[in-house]
C-alpha cells in the first residue's frame, strides 16, 4: 500500500479512536464498580447485629441456629449465612457503622466465606442457586474485593456467574431480568465491559409488552403462562430495571428514556394501582406470599428514587407518589381500573382502596403453591373483595383465618379444602371482565367453581361513597351449604348492628338493615338473615406453609366475621347488600338516596346511582333494559354497559366485552346521540352505535364514547 500523509492521518484519528473507546469503556466500569457498592452501602447497618456475628462465629465459619444440612425447597436456612456475610461486609466498607476497615471483623466476614466456598451450597430450589446465592455473593465480592486472594475472588465470581442466561430460571418474565442484572454485576467485576454489555441487551430486550411472561398490555404482569396476575415478580422486575438504569446513567450502557418508559408505565399503572393509596401491599393481589410472614408492608421508595435518577418520564407522577410513601404528603390518587390480562378491578378513592379479584377460561384461578407456600389458596380468585382504608386492616390474621370464607366470595362449606395440588385450577367461564372509564365502574363474574358444583352470577358496581355487590343464580349440588361472606377482617372496636352494639361471640341475626365495624358499613335495601363472629381465633402459620420458619406455634387474633347462609343445595339464591367503605355508624344508619339495584337474575344485574348520573349493566345475554323514565338499553350481544347521564342527556358510554371473543357489536341507546360510530334510528326510536372492539391482547378492554 502507498503510505501518504492522508493514510497516516487516517491511522492515527482511528487509534484515537480505540483509545478513546477502550477509556471510556474503563471509565464505565469504573463507574458502574462504585455505583454497585454505594448501593450496597446506602443500607443501615446494626452496630447491635454486627457485634453478635462476630462474638458468635464458630472457628469453622459457621453461625449457630442455621441448618446447614437441609438444601431442600422448604428449608435452605444458608440464606441466613449469606445474609449475615453481606451484612458484615456492609459494616467493613460504611464509613459510619463503627467497624469500618476494622481488621477483627474482616478475618470473621473472610472466615464465614472460606466456609461457604469450601462448601458451595446447592439447594433444591433453582431460585436460590441461580438468583438468591449469586446475588449475595456478586455484593459480597463487590464490597470486599480489594480484601480477596486470587484464590477466593476466583471461586467467588464462579458461584457468581450460575446467575446467566443457561440456567433454569433465564425465561422471560419476573426472574430474567434480575439474572440479567447479577450477570452485568459479575462482567463489572471482571472488568469485561463485552460480558456488561450483552446483559444490558438482555434488559433492553425484555423492556417490551407482551402477551407471554412479562407486562401485559393492561400493565398487569405475568410470570408463568397461567395467567395469573403475579405483582410480585412485577414489582421484582421493576426494581431490578430502575436500579440497573440508575446505576447506568452516563455510562455506555445506559437506558434511554424511550426504553424506560415502559417499566415506568408499569410502575404507575400497574404496581401503584395494586398498593393501598399507593403505599401498601394490598391483600387482594397477593397470591403464594400472602402465607409469608409481613406480605402486607409498604411498597418500595428505592424503585422510585431509581426511576427518577434514571428518566424524567413521568416525572412529576414519580415524585408525587414517592412523596405519598414517605408520609410527606396525604394520597390522593383515585379511579377505578380494570385488568382484562388478569381479571382483577382496582377502586381508589383517597380515604379508602377496594379490589375484585376473579379468573376466566382464559388464565388459572391462583398460583401455584411453589415450595409449599399458599397451601390453602384454593378460593382466594372466587371473586374475593377487600375493603382497605389504611392498609393494614388484614396484616397478621391469615394464620387464624377461615380459608374457605374469604371476603366477597360464595363458597361450599366443606369440612376442609382440598390438598395443596388442588390450589391452581383453569377457569371454567369466559364472561369474566369489567368495564370502567376510568373514574368509575364495575365487574361481572359468571362464576363456575373447579373445586365445588356450584354456579352463581356475581357483580360489583362501584361509586363515590358506596359500591353495590349482586348474586344471582347461585346454585349447588354439593351436600355442604353455601356461603357468602362480607368481610373477614381483624377486629377493631365495636361491632353495631341496626344501631346495637353486638357481644363478642358467633351470632345468627334475622332482619338486619345494618352493620358497621371499623369505619365500614354494610347497608341491606332489604333486611337480611346475618351471620356475624366477633371473637378470639386461634391458628399457625404450619397449616399455610411448610416453609422452615413456619411452626405450629399458636397464634391467637380477634376477627370480625360476617357472612350469609345460603344453605344447602341451593337452587336460584340471591344477595344483595351495598358496601359503604369509609363511614361512621351514624352515616352508616342515615343512608340512603344510594344507588337502586335494577336488575339481579341470572341474565341481568344492574344499578344506577340517580345522584352521580351512573348506570352500570351487566347483560349475559342480548336484551334490553330501562334504565331511567324514558331512557333505555339494548344489546345484541352479552356485554358490559356503563352509561353517564348530564342532567337526562347522556354523556357517554362504556362498553367491553367480557369473553374476548367478538370482533363488534351493537348497543341502542332510546336516545338522539351524535357521534361518528352511531346513527339514529327514527322508527325504533334509538341510536345504534356500532362498538369495534378491541382486539389481540387489547380484547376486553373497555370502549369509550363520548357525546
């Protein structure tokens, strides 16, 4: 080749070039090595915990009370050995726990990972193989790095790298993208910026809707192909993202704004929506974990401080609600939202939280009971409804809970459940949805139970101050009678009925117009025959899971308890009662000038709120309805209908079509409506809109017209 000027100047910007490259990828790592460790350190460290590890440590590097010989799913109380070595570590680096640099302490947090390393645990359970033991270890080798032989960092990073994209649990979903995370952790360790940059793809990768494992187009999450709503690996997912994202940032392999956009929608659309004002865990979502102890805690701020180091998408939403759960600023986030993915109904108001949770033929009833956990779980989809003013009304009682009348449920009571491997089953119905605009609406369950012969029509229609709850239908074939229970709850205070303080005890009550316990009413337009128990119940935890921790240790609680009879094998049975969330016993008394139930038979239930203008229909089957003097409804398909009135014009319309099955359908309305989907029919006197409905993984979500 010629070498002329030009050539040696062409040479030289490309060496530049590499040069520059190869700094700015050392810089990265760098980078990406102290961020990884301050957030380790950004952890309280006890100077009381620190002390006892060390004063307690056996010469072989082993702690006391841990059993190091059960590795099964159950057990694997090594977590603890793992936990312990983090946490000292913790204390070595943090310039402010008092044992910082200190050489007393290095030789036992060394002495306890000599152990583990000449052991190298494997447990039964695939999760802590592949996600728990590599993520202790990666922050463990992160922390005390400079403190390793060759020998140790080498075996570290080994035990390290079982958390990759050939292991078990590297499926799409909850678990990948942390795998993800702990592989780019091991690639900074190594100073291989290649190893860092092929699971930053991975994450970018998985930053996606889908309808498979991962954020469905409603923003609710699924782990497994079950279909059912797993917020937990939602929330696992979503913290994994915004912490890799906050620890990229100005780095080579940060995440665009784009790109985080999508688990910030999650975050907001999804998990916020799961959580009381925001804040708590609510019971209603929780599927395995709720056997587990504290599954009712407040929500994470870490993943908000993430996403907002890392995006200003959504910002000002981000701060606001991180705001709300630092107690800095009282909850005012409210609607309602419905999950077609997962079958689940979301109503907040700023004073109080209630869910619907139900399943179809199209997903599983629960979760699984993995690693013996929710042994008992078998109806907590049965169209379970939980009321929740601060969010800790629940925390503590499942232990002592009766599992087969969960609240909001119609259940057959057996003399017990059946075994664990009866928990998940497949629904058996597909008119199972809900329909809301946004601000207000309802749920519709054709409910066939996979556990028991019995069949019933349940709906829930939600407002302001009130929510309505219809059965119809209700019909059994098993010799246990049937229950629907209101509410399950820890007892708090008084318990009035019809305005009399009631006993501790189990009651039967005839004629009751009213109940009211802890700052929620429940009205019947109808007296009604109620059973209540409000008294002391004892349980464990060992007959939930068979998780190691769990004994047969008594637990004792006071619980409100109240529900219906149906009796046995009935045969076309019926409730009706409306749920007041947030009132005294006065308010509760005084009621009235509510919703008006129109309809509750097995073919159509409806109500209207004549105050708020709002109708709400449940039609499982084509037909027609009056819904005001004047003022009807027809389907020519089974659907869901929500109309809202302005004055005696209507405003608009939401529709949505439970079964995901049809393409379109029609809805008349006995009224002159304009809008570019409708035309009026002068000689049926009605305005037949023609409704195209959302298809793929956006079937069953709710259709908007406005007038």
């Amino acid at each position: 080749m010629r070498i002329t000027y030009r050539t040696i100047g062409l040479l030289v910007v490309a060496a530049i070039g590499v040069s520059s490259a190869a700094e700015e990828s050392e810089r990265s790592l760098e980078l990406l090595r102290e961020r990884f460790a301050a957030a380790q350190l950004d952890r309280s460290v006890s100077q009381g915990r620190v002390r006892e590890l060390m004063d307690t440590i056996e010469e072989d590097g082993t702690w006391p009370g841990i059993d190091y010989d059960d590795v099964s799913r159950t057990g694997f109380q090594h977590r603890s050995h793992l936990d312990n070595m983090l946490h000292l570590a913790r204390a070595f680096r943090q310039g402010d726990s008092g044992f910082q640099g200190d050489a007393e302490l290095r030789d036992v947090v060394l002495s306890a990972l000599d152990f583990w390393l000449e052991n190298d645990f494997i447990c039964d359970n695939w999760w802590h193989n592949e996600i728990g033991t590599p993520g202790h270890m990666v922050n463990i080798l992160l922390l005390l790095e400079d403190e390793l032989s060759e020998e140790q960092l080498a075996k570290g990073v080994a035990i390290a790298s079982r958390a990759n994209f050939d292991g078990v649990g590297a499926r799409p979903g909850g678990d990948f993208v942390k795998i993800a995370e702990l592989k780019a952790q091991r690639g900074v360790i190594e100073r291989d910026a290649d190893v860092v940059e092929r699971a930053t793809q991975a994450i970018r990768d998985e930053l996606r809707i889908t309808t498979g494992r991962g954020i469905q187009p409603d923003f609710s999450f699924h782990h497994r192909h079950d279909g059912v709503y797993t917020v937990s690996y939602g929330r696992g997912y979503a913290a994994a993202v915004a912490g890799y994202a906050a620890n990229t940032r100005d780095t080579i392999f940060e995440l665009s704004d784009d790109e985080l956009s999508v688990a910030v929608d999650l975050e907001l659309d999804g998990i916020r929506w799961t959580n009381v004002h925001g804040v708590y865990r609510h019971v209603g979502i929780l599927n395995r974990e709720i056997t587990r102890r504290g599954a009712i805690s407040t929500d994470s701020t870490r993943r908000l401080v993430d996403f907002l180091r890392a995006t200003d998408y959504r910002r000002d939403e981000l701060e606001e609600l991180l705001e709300v759960r630092r107690e800095m600023q009282e909850p005012a986030h409210e609607g309602t939202r419905f999950y077609w993915r997962s079958d689940y109904l979301a109503h907040q108001r700023p004073t109080y939280y209630v869910s619907v949770r139900m399943y179809s033929s199209r997903n599983h009833s629960m979760e699984s009971p993995h690693n013996q956990e929710g042994l008992k779980n078998h109806h907590l989809a049965d169209g379970s409804n939980f009321v929740s003013r601060t969010g800790r009304e629940y925390d503590g009682i499942f232990p002592v809970w009766d599992w087969q009348k969960i609240p909001g449920t119609t259940v057959v009571q057996k003399p017990e459940l059946p075994g664990a491997g009866d928990v998940q089953k497949p629904g058996l119905t597909g008119f199972v949805g809900g329909a809301s605009d946004g601000e207000y609406g309802f749920a519709a369950f054709d409910f066939e139970s996979p556990h028991d012969p019995l069949q019933a029509r349940k709906a829930w229609f939600f407002f302001d101050d009130e929510y309505v709850c219809l059965g119809a239908g209700i019909q059994s074939d098993a010799e246990h009678s049937v229950a629907t229970t209101l509410d399950q709850v820890l007892l708090n205070g008084e318990v009035a009925v019809n305005g009399e303080p009631l006993e501790r005890g189990e009651h039967a009550l005839e004629d009751v117009a009213w109940i009211h316990h802890n700052g929620v009413g429940y009205v019947f337009p109808s007296e009604t025959s109620v059973h209540i128990a409000n008294q002391a119940v004892t349980g464990h935890w060992r007959r939930l899971t068979r998780q190691s921790w769990a004994t047969e240790d008594e637990v004792e609680e006071d619980v409100f308890k109240a529900w219906l009879n149906h009796g046995e094998q009935p045969a076309g049975a019926s409730y009706e009662y409306i749920v007041l969330p947030d009132a005294d016993a006065g308010e509760t008394a005084s009621y009235g000038n509510g919703p008006v139930t129109l309809a509750n038979t097995s073919e159509l239930q409806a109500v209207t709120h004549p105050g708020l203008g709002i109708s709400q229909v449940a039609f499982y089957e084509a037909g027609e309805i009056e819904l005001t003097d004047g003022l009807s409804v027809e389907v020519n398909e089974p659907c869901l209908v929500m109309v809202r009135r302005s004055g005696e014009e209507v405003e608009s319309l939401t529709v949505a079509e439970p079964t995901q099955t049809l393409d379109a359908l029609e809805v008349g309305v006995s009224q002159q409506l304009e809008h570019p989907a409708a035309e009026w029919d002068a000689e049926a006197g009605l305005t037949r809109i023609n409704v195209d409905l959302p298809e793929d993984g956006y079937a069953g979500q709710s259709v908007v017209f406005e007038f």
